[in-house]
C-alpha cells in the first residue's frame, strides 16, 4: 500500500468506507460472524494510510432518489433474490444480521463515523464528503471499496483501494480507456448492468471511448446528435440520445449527490464533520 508521507495518523488524512462493499469479503468466506475482524480489518487500513479520521457510509434501503428517475433501479437484484433456496436465503438473512451488529459497533467505536440514512445510498454519502474535503480539513482521502463506480470520485486528493483485488486506482495507475475527466462520460454511454442501468445499445467500452474522443463528453455527443454516419451504433445514439442526460442524473455522483441525500442529511453530514464528531 502507498500510504500519505505524513509521520503517524493525522485527522486531516481522512480513509472512507464503503461499508456494505466491505462486508462482502466476510459473506464471500460464507462467514456470518464477522464483527471483530471487521473492525480490526477497518482499524488496519486507516493505519495503513495514516488516516487519522475514519467515514463508514451505510446504504439504507436503497436510493430513493434513483428510484424516482429509474423504477427500475436494481430491480434485477431482486429479482436474483427470489432466486435463492431456502438454505441460500438463510444464510443471507445471517449475514445481513451480523452486518447490523458491525453498524452498530461502528457507530459506537470512538474513532469510526457512521452515516447511513434512510434512502440514501453509499455512493452519495462518499461523494459528497469529496466535493467538500477541503471543507471539512482534510488534505486526502482513501476510498475503500471493491465498486469501480468510485472511480468517480478519484482525483488529485482521492485514491480509491479494493479489499477484492488489493489493488489502488489513483491518477498514477489509471488504466480505464478514458481520462479520469472523461469517465463519467464513460459510464453514461455504456451503462451498468449491475445497477440495472441501460446505456446507448450498441455502444460498448471501444465504442464509448472512439465517441468521447471524437466529440468530447458525453453531453457534447447528445447535443451533436444526430451524429453522421450509417454505422447501426451511430444511428444508436441518435435514437437513444435522451439515454445520454438520464444516465448523468443516475450516475454523476458528485454532481448529484446532494439530491440524492437529501437538504436536511446533508446538513447532517456538515455539522458532525464540522463539529468533528
């Protein structure tokens, strides 16, 4: 790991959880007694980088914001849960029960900060402590999640490192078809199956990039439409074109992460890391 060059841990220094995405490690050994380790797991990685402060952000029932623009929104998860055996569902329930009891022993640990509300996901709570780092004192952050939508987030003062792959995306060892800038552009075009998010048919990965390098962002391409050209995945994008805008409402996470959360969480949010609870 690359750790801050700082001497020791320092509250300016700040390590983000993704605290559901974490869990996973646990329900993939079939473990569904994990609180210890979790928090042993959380302690080792802010020593590793030197982060004197520690965000877990908690999903809590999905994001209702989402939810309003896509119905649809991870509706294919639920449906793989109604897939499962008896035996299958009963080990998630443990599981899901034993990543309570991690919650609670975070929002109790005097170095670990809990936020999770009610319809709000993960993704925005992390987001918006980004947009505001400086803000809040910190000099750094390091994002620990196995999800590349967190890729989003990574600039400058962000590194994002996976407890799946144990490997760190900084601007240094970015290795997307695209520039760091360009990558919500990307994701817009191309969509995320795992989110039950369409992207323009026909336009995967090369495509998206050849795009994004000819016309620029992905907004560029919805106003240069309809685009020249014969080829099926040209007349694509002209036909799904208000894909393009939809899709930045759904997965710009900086940019929307505040009506995602919510006035009065992110309120919330300002006054405990202000206050430095």
């Amino acid at each position: 790991m690359v750790a801050f060059t700082t001497e020791g841990p320092s509250k300016h220094n700040v390590m983000i959880l993704d605290a559901m995405n974490v869990a996973f490690r646990w329900k993939h050994s079939g473990s569904t007694k994990f609180v210890d380790d979790y928090i042993t797991t959380v302690l080792s990685l802010a020593k590793s980088y030197e982060a004197g402060t520690i965000i877990a952000a908690a999903d809590w029932g999905g994001s209702t914001y989402r939810k309003e623009i896509l119905p649809e929104y991870k509706a294919n998860r639920k449906e793989l849960v109604e897939k499962q055996t008896t035996e299958e569902k009963e080990q998630a329930r443990k599981f899901f029960d034993e990543y309570e009891r991690v919650l609670e022993a975070m929002d109790k640990h005097p170095r670990i900060q809990l936020f999770r509300y009610q319809g709000v996901e993960a993704d925005d709570i992390a987001a918006y402590i980004v947009s505001r780092l400086h803000d809040y004192g910190f000099n750094q952050a390091w994002l620990i999640s196995s999800d590349r939508d967190w890729d989003l987030l990574v600039g400058p003062y962000v590194s994002r490192f996976s407890t799946v792959t144990r490997k760190e995306t900084t601007l240094d060892t970015w290795d997307y078809p695209v520039a760091p800038e360009d990558y919500i552009s990307y994701k817009v075009l191309t969509g995320d199956s795992g989110d039950n998010i369409s992207g323009i048919p026909g336009v995967g990965p090369k495509r998206a990039a050849a795009l994004i390098e000819q016309y620029g962002c992905a907004l560029d391409i919805y106003d240069a439409c309809p685009l020249p050209g014969k080829q099926k995945f040209i007349q694509s994008v002209n036909e799904h074109r208000e894909v393009i805008p939809r899709n930045y409402e759904l997965m710009d996470l900086l940019t929307y992460c505040q009506e995602a959360i919510g006035h009065n969480n992110v309120q919330d949010i300002g006054r405990r890391l202000m206050k430095g609870e």
